[in-house]
C-alpha cells in the first residue's frame, strides 16, 4: 500500500579540517565530492536537500547553523570525511535544533593496503589515508554531543554500495516524513468517551505536545446537519460506489446502503471542511433520532475514509487514531483492532473490532454484512467484516503512562489463514515469535490501553526511528 509522503527539508554537511587543504593536494575537493554523492543519495520525491558542503572552520560551522535555522530543515545529516575539529560540529547543530544523524562513511570497504604501500611519498600516503579515516572524530563528536545534551544518531558503513547503510538512510527519512505528518495533522475529535472505559481517556493537550498537529473538536449535529442536505443523486453515486469498493452481502438491505451512503456523504464533506487528516468519535446519540441515525449508518463511510489516508477510531479512541495515522502514513495501514479470544490449539490470538475497517490492507475485498445489534452500542445498520493480509505485520500503541509520559509499544507478527468469526466485524488470527500467551502477557504488562493499530510488514526499524525523532520511548514486546 502507498501512501503520498510529507515533504521534508533535510539538512546536510560534510566536516573537514582546513590545516590539511595546503598540506595534502586535492584531498579538499576529493572529500567535497564525497558530500555530493551523499546529497544524490539523498535525493528522493518530496525530500528538499539543504546541502552545506564542506564545513572545516568554526567560523563556518557558526555561518551553517544560521543557514539551517533560517531553511527550518526537519533533521540534519552529519557526514563525517575525514577528521575534523569539534568545534566545526557544535554551532551547526546546535543553533538548528533538530534530530542529527552522524554519518560515518568511508568510501570504500578497505584502503588497497598493498597498492597504498607502493606509493612510497608518505605524504601522499597520509593524504590518502585521511580520505579514509571518518571513523577518527566520531567519538569526540559523540563526546561533545552527549555532554551538550544534543541527541544525536548513527549510521556506520560505506559510501558506496551498502544496502544495510543506505536502508538505514531511508528508514529515517520515512520516519522524518511520518513525523511530520504527525505534526501538521488535523485530529476531529467528535462525540464523547464511551462511559466507563477508563484506559481510553486521553489528554487533547498531551497529545498535540508530543506528536504536534491539531485537534478541531466537531459537532454529531453539524454531520446530522450535512446528511440533510445530501442529495438523491449523490446518495445512488455513493451505493454504486459501495458495489465497487465493497463486498456488499445480499441481505443488506437497500434502504439500509442509502442510509449509510448518505452519510458516508456528509462525512467526507465534514473532512473537507475542517480538513481533517484523522478522527476519533463516538456518540450514543439517544434521544435524538438525526444524530443516532448518523452515528448508526457511519461504518462504511468512516471505512473509505480510512482507506484513502483518514483513519477513524470509533469509542473516542484518541490514543489509538495517533497509532493509526501513523501506521498508515508509513504506508502499512493500522486498522483499529483488540483482542478477540485466543486459540491455544493453533497457538494464534484473534484481534479485531467492530467498526470501520482499514481495507486498503484487507485479505481479499471488505464484506459488509447487516448487524440488527451494535453490541454495547446504539442502533443498527450495516457493518464490515474483512481480515488483515496475511504475511507480517506490526502492532502498535500509544501508551498513556503513570509517569505522565506518552509511549510507543510495538510488537512484530503474522497475519495466518484459518477460520475467524463472520460476526460482522474486522478480524484476524496473529501469530508471535514468543506464543500466544507470552504474547498477551507481555504486551499487557507494558500497560496499554485494550485497543492497537494493526499494519502490514514488519515496522520496527521505522518506528525505532521516529521514537528517537519524537523522543518517545518505545517499548517492544516481540
């Protein structure tokens, strides 16, 4: 599954150390050229480089810290050529204020140590050498950071070909685009908590300190409002579109699809209007029959939100939509899920919801099936049942913690065939490295609230990096 990414402005510089220029020819230009390779390497769609070039003096580290503060980059790569004064490190990084990933690369795998010592000219042999040695400064930039309190990141490898190094350049360019979806992210809040749920509860406060964005708080009776003034046109537009998207069972009733595609209507202008990127809700709606007619018919709708990149999480689940927004902007889905029972014969454990689902990552097209009970909820209507793809998957949960905190939990699965329950709803069977049972304890432990994002491919590695970029905790079970 694609997803378009944010664009991001990341920063990079190459330290050098200016007494060696007059010293040892061509060796400035040679490690020059060693920045640009890496600014191409860079390069990809929706990525700005803000590239620097060559820093060697502390009088030019002042100048680029300026440059990068006034650019606004998103993280700055450290492309360490040789070695280099600290003090060509500290005002860079320290005046621009955002995550740095030090970049120890050599440009090869190994000096030709029998063709170096052919050269016979030390002084050639020394300059060569230097083109080699980005290992040297690292731990007395890594010295400087640590006692200055800057965070800082490390990729050791080569310039050239090296699939692990430049796959570790990727990951945290993915999570600087993730992390800046999170920060520019409009969250409609609607409805209110499901009473009694006490670990969904969430601060709208804590939640905008750590991942940034915006909470817009909408009203059910505005979506009822819009549902009144959709059209009989639109509403036959909107079930044609359902046959298309959907498995659409033949005991869903017709009066039922116009129901829901009126308000699949209404939500996507509701969207529009608040430009919402992601929405939790929930709402009883009793006592008021527009507004429980809209709550009742929203699955479907809030189910093609969610496919095309605006997750819904119902029971006001805010904690969760967060998880879900960024699975899905690293392009693996999160559909809203819980534990469901466990099967101790096939060592797997059932997780799913009722509510939308994230069909975009579904096993086959999404069914939707006439439910005459919302279980613990108001009314009735259609539903849709559909089981994440099967091969690997990630869970994740944004924890609220006792120490005020907000956490990462992750844990790494499989998505298997078998039978599930046709209840109507999203479900599916996981699979853990660690069992089922060591599975349910450990992930319970860490103390999350009953719900988790579910998300194609295994994600660790990415979530790590966006942790570290947010400066989250992360906490993973398997």
């Amino acid at each position: 599954m694609e997803r378009p990414m944010k664009s991001v402005r990341a920063g990079l510089f190459g330290i050098g150390l200016d007494a060696y220029w007059p010293q040892f020819a061509g060796l400035e230009q040679r490690l020059a050229g060693y920045v640009e390779r890496v600014s191409e390497k860079l390069r990809r769609p929706n990525v700005e480089i803000v590239n620097l070039g060559l820093i060697d003096t502390s009088e030019k580290a002042e100048a680029a810290g300026h440059r990068f503060r006034q650019a606004d980059v998103d993280l700055i790569f450290l492309h360490v050529t040789t070695y280099a004064l600290s003090s060509t490190v500290l005002p860079v990084v320290r005046r621009a204020k955002v995550p740095v990933i030090i970049l120890n690369l050599q440009p090869e795998a190994a000096i030709n140590y029998e063709s170096f010592n052919r050269m016979g000219d030390r002084t050639a042999m020394t300059g060569e050498w230097l083109a080699f040695c980005a290992a040297c400064p690292v731990p007395e930039i890594a010295n400087v950071f640590s006692r200055t309190g800057i965070a800082f990141h490390q990729i050791t490898g080569m310039l050239g070909e090296d699939p692990q190094c430049w796959r570790e350049v990727d990951e945290w360019i993915e999570a600087a685009q993730v992390a800046s979806v999170m920060e520019h992210n409009r969250l409609g809040v609607m409805g209110h908590y499901y009473s009694g749920m006490l670990d969904i509860y969430s601060d709208l406060t804590k939640q905008c300190a750590w991942f940034g964005g915006h909470v817009e708080i909408v009203e059910v009776d505005e979506l009822a409002g819009l549902r009144r003034e959709v059209s009989s046109s639109e509403i036959a537009e909107r079930v044609a579109h359902f046959y298309g998207a959907f498995d659409v069972q033949a005991d869903c009733s017709e009066a039922e699809l116009g129901r829901a595609a009126r308000t699949s209507v209404a939500l996507d202008r509701l969207v529009d209007r608040y430009r919402l990127g992601s929405l939790a809700y929930y709402y009883l709606g009793t006592g008021n029959a527009d507004n429980e007619d809209a709550i009742s018919s929203i699955i479907l709708g809030n189910s093609l939100l969610t496919a095309r990149g605006i997750p819904a999480a119902g029971e006001m689940e805010i904690k969760n939509v967060q998880a879900m927004k960024i699975m899905d902007s690293f392009g693996a889905g999160g559909s809203f899920t819980e534990y469901y029972a466990i099967d101790f014969n096939d060592d797997v454990v059932l997780m799913g919801h009722d509510g939308p689902g994230h069909m975009a990552i579904a096993e086959g097209k999404t069914k939707v099936r006439p439910l005459q009970v919302y279980h613990g909820k108001v009314g009735r209507g259609l539903s849709v049942e559909m089981s994440v793809k099967h091969g690997p998957v990630t869970l994740l949960s944004v924890v609220d913690a006792r120490d005020g905190q907000l956490k990462m939990l992750v844990a790494e699965g499989e998505s298997v065939a078998g039978p599930i329950l046709e209840i109507g709803n999203t479900n599916s069977r996981y699979r853990f490295s660690i069992g089922a049972r060591r599975f349910i304890n450990d992930w319970n432990a860490r103390g999350p609230a009953h719900h988790c994002a579910i998300g194609i491919g295994h994600l660790t590695g990415k979530l790590k990096k966006l942790a570290a970029l947010l400066q989250i905790e992360i906490m993973q079970v398997c």
